[in-house]
C-alpha cells in the first residue's frame, strides 16, 4: 500500500519516491507520494514525476485503488512513458490548485457549521465548492449565511487533527455530519479534523492550518435540489 505522506502534511509539495508497479493503463504506483488520491469530495492531485535522467511523465490526477489501497498516479491522456519499476523519481503537485482545494474543504467544513444540518452531499472544486444538506425551507439568504461564515473564518481557528479507534468513532456517531458517505472503516483508525472548538469531524481530505488561509468567500447560489435538499454553493471573494 503506498503511503500517504499528504495525510500528515498538506503543505508538502514534493518528495522522492520509488515506482513499484505499473498498470496496464499506464497509471503509476510508488511507494510513497504527497499526490492527494480523489476522495470525499475532493479532487486527486495534479502536477509532475520526474525520472533521474530527466523523463518527466504529467499527472492528470489521482486515485486509489478500492481492492489494493494503492494510490495510482494516471498520466495526461495521450501520454506515454517509458518509466520502469524500480525507477526513482521526484514528486511535485501542482501546489497552487491544491491550495484551493484545501482552502475550499475547509471552508466547508464551517459550512457545516453555519448551516447546522445533516449533510447529504459535497464536492470541492478548482472555482467554486458546495454542500448538501438535508434542510426545509432555509432562514438565511446568501448575503446573511456569507456574514456567518465569514464571522467563523476571520476568528482564525487553528486545524488540527487526531486518530481515534474505529470503535471511539462508533461511540460518537453524532461526530459523522455526511449521510451518503462513511468514514472508512477496517484500518483501526479513523483521522479527525478538528478546528478550535467549533467543529470535530471525520475526514481524510487536506486542509489549511488556520481558518484565515481561507480568505474571502461568498455564498454564490441556493439551490432547492428536492422537498428537503438545498445545494448551497461557496465561491472566492476575488
């Protein structure tokens, strides 16, 4: 299974990996990546491999393999390489749009927070982000909820996160806020992400340390999606 470096450190751009299999669609699997694997709403990383004699292989995105857990690197369509396994290369995602990602998961998370409801849906985005929440007729309009949020981002929480047992998450059920997704089970552990004291929840996604990073955004559209379903979507200020 490769291993996540990107799980304890989102600020890391690159790093040196060894590739240890190739598939038969030409997707690579190293043995260690900072490459986000799509999940949770997020999208995988884009960005660079890079061969000691210089061959470079563009990364379109990445995902992970549901039966081995192994994290697959998945060339530019049309690209080829000539990459072998036992190869050693250099890593580096595209950092800038990694960063909005993260500042955009983070600012769902105070989403949820804002709007206090189950959620039954999300999707981080390079322009825009947005939630699902299952919720009645809403008593906010787009310009009151954006003064929510944005109170809940200017007071500068700190992000953190912290491991707890399989079986202390199932003893908090109320700490899973998402109604169509679950936390992975079966590994022992499950990663929360914490900021300050307002929000705790279950999460493998990238975040920024402080909720300031996020900067300005606005809530761009409401959207009645069923009875009781609203898609509320956030945008960048700039």
């Amino acid at each position: 299974m490769t291993k996540d470096l990107f799980r304890d450190d989102s600020y890391l751009t690159g790093c040196e990996a060894k590739v240890v299999d190739i598939r038969e669609d030409g997707s690579i699997v190293l043995d260690q990546t900072v490459f986000y694997a799509m999940g949770g709403g997020q999208p995988g990383d884009a960005g660079v491999l890079t061969a000691a004699d210089g061959t470079k292989v563009d990364v379109a995105t990445t995902l992970k393999d549901k039966e081995s857990s192994d994290i697959l690197h998945v060339p530019a369509e049309g690209q080829g390489h000539s990459l072998s396994v036992g190869d050693t290369v250099s890593c580096e995602i595209n950092w800038d749009l990694r960063y909005k990602y993260m500042r955009f998961h983070t600012a769902l998370h105070l989403l949820s927070v804002a709007v206090p409801y189950p959620v039954t849906g999300g999707q981080v985005g390079e322009k825009e982000a947005r939630l699902d929440f299952k919720l009645p007729d809403p008593d906010f309009t787009k310009e009151s909820l954006t003064e929510m949020l944005m109170k809940l981002i200017n007071q500068d929480h700190e992000v953190s996160t912290r491991w707890i047992s399989d079986e202390e998450l199932d003893a908090q059920p109320d700490l899973v806020k998402t109604m169509s997704v679950q936390p992975p089970r079966g590994s022992g552990k499950v990663r929360l992400v914490a900021i300050g004291d307002v929000d705790l929840q279950p999460c493998g996604g990238s975040h920024v340390k402080k909720t300031s990073e996020i900067g300005a955004v606005v809530v761009s559209k409401i959207e009645n999606k069923g009875k009781q379903n609203r898609r509320i979507r956030i945008k960048f200020a700039d």
